[in-house]
C-alpha cells in the first residue's frame, strides 16, 4: 500500500543502536553516502559481543578470512580460526581506518524510543536524560549481550570467586585452583580445552553433551600473511571458496532437509569423531548425545575431545541440588569443594535492542508486539514501527557461519528501503500486518520441519518451542535480501 506526493530528495538522520560488528557495519555505509548519523553506544569501547566476552579460549567458530567484512579483507590473521582478541583488533582498525570513531557515542545508553506520528520521526531517549531525534533507527544492538544466570538454589551463597562468562575478570583465580564450569555450548567447551592443564581441578558440569564437528586448525605464518598483504586475491580465494561458502549451503540445505544426505553427512562425520576420539568407555557414554546432530548448535573444534580427557578433567552429568559457600552439592549427595565457579550458562537471546522501550504507532509497543516471540519481517522491520530497521534480528539466519555477511546483505535490503525515504516523497515505510503474517505463518511451518526442531532443547527456541531462526536456505536468504517488496510495505507521505 503506498501513500506518496512529490517531494524533493533528501539527506536523513540515523541514529544507530550500537556500535558491535553490525552497527559498524552500518555506520561506514551510511558515512560513505555522506549520511547525517550517530551511532549511540552503551559501553565505553566498540566490539559488542568481541569486547564483552575476553574469556580463556574465546575464539570465533568461522575461518578467520570469512569473518571480515567483504570491502576490508584483512591480511593479519594468526590462524585459520581467529582469537577474540584479534577480532576486537579488527574492528578496532576498521572503526578508526573508515573514520567511525568520531560519529560514536559511548556510555551512552539507549533508554526508549518514540515515534512521533506527527512529525514522522523517531524520539531516542539515553540514559542520561538527553533526547535525540531521527528520520530513522537501524538498530544493531545483537543477540548475544545480556548474560544468562543458571537458576540454581544458593548461587549468590558461592564463597569463592564466581564470573559469567561473558563478565570475564583477567584476573579470575584459574591456575592451581578447583574450577568448577557450568555449561557446555561452545562457551563452556572452548574454557575446558583452554584451562584444563592450568588448573588443580576442574569439574565440567554438563546438563546434555554436544555433538562435536571436527574442523582443520593451522597457523599463519609470517609468509603467508606477507601473501595475503600483497595479493588480496589469495584472501578471496579462502572467504569466497566452495570449502567455506559451499559449506555453508551444504550446511543450511542440512538445517532445512532432515532426511537428505547433506546432514547424514554431517551425523557420519561427527558420530565417527566422537566413537574415534573418547578412549574411556564411561566419559564415551557421558559425552554420548541422545539427539539429532546440528539440532543445537554444532561445535567446532579441533582439540575438545583429546583436551576433555586431560586427569585434570572430571565432567559431572548429574543434577545440580544446589550451590553451597564452598562448592557445588549434587542431587545424589555427591559435593564438589571448589575455590572458583565459572558460569558459561549463555544469553538471553530473545532480548535484541530490550530493555530500551520501543514505542511505534498508536501507542504499541514492541513488548506487546513481541509477546508470543520476538519476530520481524524477514528479520529487519515490523508492523506499526515505521522507519526502524534491524540487523541481524529475529527470525534471521543462524547456524556456523558468518554474521558478517547476513548483515551485509540485510543492510543492502534496509538501504533500499531507506531509498524509499531519501528520494523525498515518502517520511515513513513499515511492513504491513498482513505481509507480515504471511511470513511468520510460512515461517514457523518451515521452522517446525528443520533440524532444530528434531526435539532437543537449545537457544535456538522461542519461548513456545518453535526455532526462531531461517529455515530455509542461504540462497533464499540472499536472492530475498537483493530487492524488498514494495507491495508487502506501507509508505506514507
């Protein structure tokens, strides 16, 4: 439904909701159109989910030259596999190299947002009291940044040192000590291969195994990264190869097709992994999944299986009672004494730019429109929030491959709707309720019949059980990405 008149072109103003890898993103395209923008962030440095999470071990599951941007391949890399720590690095260089810096707010934490209807713009509110306004909002805000706390009875009664995660202290007694590690996603197992040899003890407490995908693990060395300086083209010839991107469509055509021979493959190789790797016929059964592979999220590791059966690893399967000054009571009476308790217990995935309030049309707000699930319109707008723009939002991909290209690909797919708005004679575009609802039924069908709705638990769930996800194949994803349909937006003068 479009309601336009003429009108001449125009610059915008955009306010940007956080300064990680998509809201960088972000800002360098609309910098280099010669936008008028800002980019609001809460903490006091960029990175997002690379600057909170510093914790041992921390590495990025996709090849390292995939992980980039595509306009800024990056020749530095120490490995095939990336540390967090050179990520941050990147983003960093990246931010100061595309001149961001300068357009970024820290410490500056978005409270509420307000469309006023009159004026066509939204109203941003910031903690401290100031209001800002825009012609639009792309809020970059991620998935993975309100940490999870386990509910455990006598949690805060831990005498010891405790830390999530994703709240890292450099100076966590780790060497020497009892550790006791709660969680096991790629978090919690990437922990265990890191601190393993440092500590006294360390009890891994698993509330189900991981199917474990072995992948290849190599240094750069100094050669190779002279290579990469001076042909790009080797770079390309890493990010753009059918090993990784065919690995990607073979991954997503897996996700999507349970009974084919793309996640067959995928059982085979990490069924046969596993029954080679674990020598000891007790740790084989405790780390024996009883679900589907890829049905929570695969982990990719070169060294758990050898490092998870280090004699300074026990990894404890039973239930959790309760947790006591001292250590870690078991249902069946067994207590683990500890001096230091990591929480590798996750994220609330489902909170995107929450807690800041997001107030649309009429007075809705995004909580009652998110309160069966958090959802959007092919992942990057919702009804009745004219002008708001997500990347990587709900129901978007997820899976073992590079957030870095779904972002950029939605934010081709946002910068045409935004198109829609510069040319001038249109202040406002949102998807209609009916679109909308076409895709969220489609959606969830689809959803139901992947691999992650075999039947495990995961945070890939909605609060009802359905995967909250894309469920159908990257080149969908793409081809949906290169031209949104005017005909399911309303556009309004």
């Amino acid at each position: 439904m479009t309601e336009t008149n003429g009108a001449a072109a125009r610059k915008l103003k955009t306010v940007i909701v956080g300064a990680g890898m998509a809201g960088i993103l972000a800002a360098i395209k609309l910098k280099q159109r010669g936008e008028d923008f800002v980019v609001l962030e809460k903490a006091a440095k960029i990175g997002g989910t690379w600057r909170e999470n510093r914790y041992p071990g921390l590495t990025c599951d996709v090849p390292a030259h995939a992980y980039t941007y595509t306009f800024e391949p990056y020749a530095e890399w120490l490995a095939y596999y990336a540390t967090g720590a050179e990520i941050q690095a990147y983003f960093e260089m990246v931010t100061d190299k595309y001149g961001i810096r300068p357009h970024i707010r820290f410490n500056t934490e978005v409270t509420a947002l307000t469309w006023d209807e009159a004026a066509h713009q939204w109203t941003v509110s910031v903690a401290n009291g100031e209001t800002l306004v825009a012609d639009a909002v792309v809020a970059a805000s991620g998935v993975l940044h309100h940490p999870k706390m386990p509910d455990i009875p006598g949690l805060d009664s831990f005498a010891g040192t405790k830390v999530h995660s994703a709240q890292w202290n450099e100076n966590t007694p780790i060497d020497g000590k009892r550790v006791g590690l709660i969680g096991n996603g790629s978090t919690g197992i990437q922990i265990v291969t890191a601190i393993n040899k440092r500590v006294e003890k360390l009890v891994h407490f698993q509330r189900s195994p991981q199917w474990v995908m072995p992948v290849p693990y190599f240094a750069y060395s100094d050669e190779d990264r002279a290579a990469f300086r001076a042909d790009p083209k080797l770079i390309d010839a890493i990010r753009f190869s059918d090993e990784y991107l065919g690995n990607v469509r073979r991954f997503t055509d897996a996700i999507t097709d349970i009974d084919g021979p793309e996640i067959k493959m995928i059982e085979d190789l990490c069924r046969d992994y596993f029954e080679a790797s674990i020598r000891d016929p007790e740790l084989k059964e405790k780390l024996r999944p009883n679900y589907r592979a890829a049905c929570k999220r695969l982990i990719y590791s070169w060294c758990y299986y050898e490092e998870v059966q280090h004699p300074a690893v026990y990894v404890e399967t039973g239930k959790i009672e309760r947790i006591e000054p001292n250590g870690v009571r078991m249902a069946d009476g067994t207590f683990h004494e500890l001096d230091t308790l990591i929480l590798a217990t996750g994220f609330h995935a489902d909170r995107f730019i929450r807690p800041a309030s997001v107030t649309g049309e009429g007075g809705q707000t995004l909580d009652a429109a998110w309160a069966t699930r958090p959802t959007a319109y092919y992942a990057v707008a919702v009804p009745g929030f004219p002008n708001f723009f997500m990347l990587n939002g709900p129901t978007g991909p997820v899976g073992n491959f590079s957030l870095i290209d779904i972002a950029e690909h939605q934010w081709g797919y946002i910068e045409q709707l935004m198109d829609v708005l510069r040319r001038g004679n249109a202040a406002a575009v949102r998807p209609t309720a009916e679109a909308h609802a076409g895709y969220e039924e489609r959606r969830i069908a689809a959803a139901k019949k992947t691999i992650f709705g075999s039947g495990c638990q995961s945070w890939y769930l909605d609060a009802t059980g359905v995967p909250a996800s894309w469920p159908w194949s990257y080149d969908a994803f793409v081809e949906a990405m290169k031209t949104p349909k005017l005909e399911d937006y309303r556009i309004t003068a």
